[in-house]
C-alpha cells in the first residue's frame, strides 16, 4: 500500500467512525491512547517479554485496522469498546495506576461486550509481537526473539501479497 493508499483509507475509516458514532475528532483520538495503553498493560515494560512499544503493537494496530481488508465490525468495536472504558474510568483510564487500570479491565472483562473487545485487542496485539516485521509490528524481531522462535520461510516480501 503506497503512502497515498493508506491516507485515503487512513481518513475514511475516521471519517466513517466519526459520522457513524456522531463523535468529534477528539473522541477518535481519545480512543486511540485508550487502545494503546491497554496493549502496554497487556505487555508492560520491565518483564521478560518486550513491551508493547518496543515490538511497535500501535504502530501494527494504526496501520492494521486501517487496511481495506480489515472487518470493518471489528474496527467500529474496538473504537467503541475504548470509548466505553474511558467512560467507564471517567474520561481518565491513561492517567490511572496499573492497579486501577488491572481493576477497571477485570470488571469490564466480566461484561459481554468488554470481554469481546478484550479478546480482540489482545487478538490484534498478539499478532503484532508475532506477526512478519512487514507488517509494521514484531520490531527487530522482538516477539519471535523472546520465544526464541524463527521466521516461516518463505518471509513475505510484500505487505498483505497486493490485497
């Protein structure tokens, strides 16, 4: 996907989330560092396995569910999902400790549709610590390092074989 591509498709999927949920910009936004702190509490930083920054889990998220093969059911509940967590945290999940977060996700992991959104999340953030680097996630390798696993050969040589 040319740069050109992916900004198109980049816009209209906010733009479609936008007009779907009538919420402003700064919602998108807002769910977006929900999403990307909940992928660093699922993968902190300071245990064995990399965190969800260094294997590039929201770099993998942005450019993955904004790929026109992506679900777009998918896509609208995780944007959703994180709207509803901040909601459910007061508009402040980022800015609570670890120990509230873990608090907040174990109650929301209880409701049927958190459990979902749960489920897909960690769905997306575990292909990008073990998905091809050329996907945009799985930096230097960092996930198949970490189970000391080696890459399928053949390796892709283009992202998503020109779909």
């Amino acid at each position: 996907m040319n740069r050109r591509d992916f900004f198109t498709v980049t816009v209209c999927s906010v733009a479609a989330i936008c007009h779907a949920e009538n919420a402003p910009l700064r919602k998108i936004e807002d769910a977006y560092e929900t999403i990307f702190t909940v992928q660093r509490h699922f993968f902190p930083k300071g245990l064995e396995m990399p965190d969800a920054d260094s294997f590039g889990a929201s770099d993998y998220f942005k450019e993955a569910i904004n790929h026109k093969s992506f679900d777009p059911d998918i896509r609208e509940l995780l944007f959703k999902g994180a709207v509803k967590l901040q909601e459910l945290a007061g508009g402040k999940f980022e800015s609570l400790s670890f120990q509230k977060r873990e608090d907040l996700l174990r109650e929301f992991e209880k409701d049927e549709y958190g459990g979902y959104w749960l489920v897909q999340l960690m769905n997306i953030t575990l292909e990008a610590l073990l998905g091809d680097p050329i996907y945009g996630g799985n930096k230097n390798e960092a996930g198949w390092k970490s189970f000391t696993l080696k890459s399928g050969i053949p390796r892709p040589k283009e992202r998503y074989c020109g779909v």
